[in-house]
C-alpha cells in the first residue's frame, strides 16, 4: 500500500457501515486520520474507529444525523475540531425509499431530500470555510442520477441528480482556492442494505455487465484516488462505478 493521503484529514458522514465504513477504512490504510459521523449506531461506529486506530491513525466517532441540518453542520464543525483541521470530505451519508408516484407520501419526499440533498449543502456549507486549501469534497451519489431502472425511483433518482449538479457548481465555486469536489455515483453495492443474495438484487444481476455487485471497498478505492494527488487535475466528475449497468 503506497500511503498517498498520508497526513490527511478526512471526515465520512455516514460512515459507521456500508460503504461509509469501506471508505474510512482505506482512507486510514492509505495514510489518513479519519472521523466519521453515524446517526444511531454507536457501537458499529465505535467498532470502524478502532480499525482506524488498527491501522495506525487517529479515528473519531461524532454522532450527527444528516436528516437534520443543524445536526450534520455542528457534527461537521465537531469533527473538524476533533481532526484539527479537514482535507477532505466525503458526503456518504443517504437515504432510498423506492416508492411509485401515489404511494409515496411528502413526508417521505422531505426525509429524502432533506437528507440526500438538504444534508450535504448543510454539510458543505460547514466545511467550506474550513477545509484546507487545495483539499478536496467528495459526494456518494448514485448512477441514478441519470438512470432509472425500474418504477419508484422517480424521488431518490432526483436527490442525486441534485447533488450531482451541487457538485459540478461548488467544483467551479472552490477552484480558485484549490479544492476539487466530484461525485462518485455506485450502481449495486453489496452492502448489508442492498446485500448480492438479496430480492433486488435479482432484478438487477443479469443486467450488470460485469456480472456482480460491486462492494464497498471498491468505492473506498475510487474515492481515495480522487482525494489523492494522482486526481489533482480532476474536478466536477460524475464518475460512474457500476459494472456498466447504466450503459
């Protein structure tokens, strides 16, 4: 393992499990200190802090639900006192309800963009004024942003074609000070809330190209070569991680 963030601070909202967790858990193996945020599940986040310290680097656990602005900007602000600075920034933290028109409800409307969408401005607008020059944001879309695989996606594929815009327009905002902001957009990751053996997944596997799920420590692989200096030319991507599903 080359160390490429060695150094780097590093906060994961939603990173106590799934692919929150695969991403604190390489960027400590390539050299950063690293705090996440969870919502309720304390023991599960206490549990990624001690591989993060496994690992030789300094790991947090700051409860903040992201459904809840003013909770995501004060556990933002926490862990950027608790890091002692911040370099990077993963929005992971989301939501999905599938539902089709006429059974969803406009309280599951908001829950989901105020989480998927409400949750990461609020975040960033913590974060803006404090993460270092030349660090980098790094958003956990979805390919739904741009595809729609089946009836009931309509509302969460509109929170990541959000957050996708979000991340194209603050690329251009927080150029002139060096921060690169890109959008990782994951098809079907086996995670315990979408697992490989599960029901959707039957609908989906024989049309991913590759043939499988994708898992979480791949996501954590892109997102740590976005945060490197081996992304330094890239900014506003939208990059696409899902076997060629939505070719």
């Amino acid at each position: 393992m080359t160390y490429r963030l060695n150094g780097k601070r590093a906060l994961v909202t939603g990173g106590s499990r799934g692919i929150g967790a695969g991403i604190a858990r390489r960027l400590a193996a390539e050299g950063a200190d690293v705090a996440i945020t969870y919502a309720a599940s304390k023991n599960k986040a206490d549990a990624i802090v001690r591989e993060i310290e496994a690992a030789g680097r300094k790991g947090y656990a700051i409860q903040a639900n992201a459904a809840d602005a003013d909770a995501q900007q004060a556990g933002v602000n926490a862990a950027i006192d608790a890091l002692g600075g911040l370099d990077l920034l993963v929005h992971n933290a989301g939501v999905a309800n599938m539902l089709p028109i006429g059974e969803g409800t406009m309280e599951d409307f908001r829950h989901q963009f105020g989480t998927n969408v409400e949750g990461v401005f609020a975040g960033t607008l913590a974060a803006a004024s404090r993460i270092s020059d030349g660090g980098g944001i790094v958003v956990i879309g979805s390919n739904a942003s741009h595809w729609t695989p089946m009836p009931g996606f309509a509302v969460y594929n509109a929170t990541k074609a959000a957050v996708a815009l979000l991340v194209q327009g603050w690329a251009r905002d927080l150029a002139p000070r060096g921060i690169r902001v890109n959008a990782v957009q994951p098809g079907p990751i086996d995670t315990d809330m979408n697992p490989a053996d599960g029901d959707l997944a039957k609908a989906f596997m024989d049309r991913i190209p590759l043939g499988r799920y994708g898992t979480a420590e791949e996501i954590g692989a892109l997102v740590a070569f976005l945060a490197s200096d081996d992304a330094s030319f890239i900014t506003g991507a939208r990059i696409d991680i899902d076997g060629g599903l939505s070719l």
